[in-house]
C-alpha cells in the first residue's frame, strides 16, 4: 500500500529539524567543494609555475648544448675529425633531446670520439 502523504506543517518541529540538518549538509558540501576547487587551482598554479621552470631549463640546456658542440666541432679540426665530431654531437643531442639511452652504435660513436679525445697529441679517428 502506498503511503499517503502527510499534511506538511512548517512549523512542525520534526520538519524544522529535518530542514536545519538538511541545510547544515548542503552547507557543509558547498563549503567542501569550494576547498577542493581552490586546491586544484593552487595545483594548476604550481604546474603551471613548474612547467615553466622546466621549459626554460630545457631552453638553457639546449643553448649550452648548442654552444658545447660547436666547440667540440671546433676542437675536431681536420675534415675526417669535423665529420665524426659533428655525428658524435648529433647522437648526444638526439639522446639528450628524447631522453633515451643510446644505442650499441650509438654508444661506440661516442666511446671513439672520447678515446681519440683522451690521447695526447692530435685526434685520430
């Protein structure tokens, strides 16, 4: 059997009980979003704030990596040097530009060229 609904009496204490605990909940909801929201701004912010910092990092390291290699190609010298030299600094900004571990080939490239730089006298390839 359904219920009948009952004459509403606003000045029924059970109701005014109902509604005050009723509205200290839709209070309490409001004021808990209102927290989460401001949280998840300040996260944005300092992502944001973050994400720049690490931007520019990347600019500054790539500059630095820009500025190196031409002083390494520099340093090569000779054609042969020069070519090798110049493939060493392609393979180091490549890893360095997707951050990956170099290959076998890779990683022999770049052990030549740092023996050849640890010998006394001129590079020899």
């Amino acid at each position: 059997m359904p219920k009948t609904p009952k004459a509403l009496d606003k000045n029924d204490p059970e109701y005014l009980e109902k509604r005050k605990r009723n509205n200290e909940a839709i209070k309490k909801s409001r004021e808990k979003a209102r927290a989460k929201a401001e949280e998840t701004q300040k996260r944005v912010t300092e992502l944001k704030t973050d994400n720049k910092r690490l931007e520019d990092k990347i600019n500054v390291l790539g500059k630095e990596m820009q500025f190196l290699k031409d002083i390494f190609i520099a340093h090569a010298g000779a054609n042969k040097e020069v070519s090798k030299a110049s493939k060493a600094a392609e393979v180091a900004d490549s890893i360095a530009k997707h951050g990956i571990s170099p290959s076998h080939e890779q990683k022999s490239i770049i052990d030549d060229l740092l023996n050849s730089l640890q010998e006394p006298g001129p590079s020899n390839f």
